[in-house]
C-alpha cells in the first residue's frame, strides 16, 4: 500500500503538468478563433474604401496602396501604421515635390476624410509575397488582400485592397 503510493504521486504530478500544459495550448488556440471570428476589425466612426494595392511593374520592388479614410466620429484620430496581408513591412509615405517621405503618424479630424493618392499619401508595401497577383483568374473574381491600420489609441481598422497591376500608364509614377 505504501509502496502503491510512492510509485503513483509521481505519475500523478506528472500527469497534472501535462494536463495543464495541454490546457494552455488550448486557450491560445481558442483565443486566436475567437479573434478570427469577430472578422474583420473596426474602429468605431472610422471608414476606409476604394482601396487598392497597385503592384510594381518590377518584381521585387514595393507596392503601393491608395484608398480614402474617413472620420466621422466626433474626436480627432492619429494613424501610426499600417499592414498589408501579403507584404512584409508597411509604411505610410508621403511624396512632396517628387520625393518621399516617411510618416510616422497622421491625424485625421472629425469630419475630416483623407485621401491616400498617387503623388501623394500612400501605404508603401515591401517585400511582397508572390501569392499577391493582380491576375483574373475569372472574369468575376477580383484578386483582394486587406490592408489594417493601426491608430495611436491601439485600435485597428482593417478593409479590403483589390489587387491591380501598375500600368504603362503609371510608369511615371514616383514609385
Ligand atoms: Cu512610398
């Protein structure tokens, strides 16, 4: 009986330390499903739209993502940063007098709708994956990513990019 105890506490203690760090991979798999399935996020009385990621002509080379960002809330809203889905790194650029620069935050007032243009502001998007395509493969699926903003408040706003192939047209552009 004696014996029977020794030999079992210790398989009992170590079966608790494997339970409990089970338990512990399962909440951090539960936490990322939830966050998933609270979709896309939203900072309240912020919108984006008419985004596009324009790819480069050469490969290799950033991207770059216009789109208009309105804020109808009634507090100013200060963006920090910026994430494409598909691009390593994001910056928000601004090109004045044929020459960027780099942002490190933008405040957008209330009321106020900003808007992120060729010539001018812009997400730049580096190293971009090779799954970023602008190709149709059917004439009614337009090839998406998602950009996320980040403000200086922690709160995110994220909106779809549809995907286009930088132009002849637009070989004159900065980028
Ligand atoms: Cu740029």
């Amino acid at each position: 009986m004696i014996l029977n105890r020794f030999f079992r506490l210790p398989f009992l203690a170590l079966l608790a330390g494997t339970l409990a760090a089970c338990q512990q991979a399962d909440e951090t798999v539960d936490t990322a499903d939830s966050t998933a399935a609270a979709g896309p996020e939203a900072k309240p009385g912020l919108a984006l739209a008419d985004g596009v990621l324009l790819l480069p002509i050469v490969e290799g080379r950033p991207g770059a993502a216009y789109f208009s960002l309105e804020n109808s809330g009634d507090d100013p809203v200060t963006l920090v940063g910026a994430h494409i889905d598909g691009a390593t790194t994001a910056e928000i650029h601004e090109t004045r007098a044929g020459s960027m620069a780099k942002i490190d935050s933008l405040e957008v007032g209330p009321g106020q709708t900003i808007t992120f243009e060729r010539g001018g502001l812009h997400v730049m998007a580096f190293e971009l994956s090779s799954s970023l395509t602008a190709s149709r493969t059917d004439g009614d699926t337009e090839p998406m990513t998602e950009i996320t903003l980040t403000f200086s408040d922690g709160d995110k706003l994220s909106a779809p990019l549809t995907i286009e192939a930088m132009g002849s047209a637009a070989s004159g552009d900065s980028h």
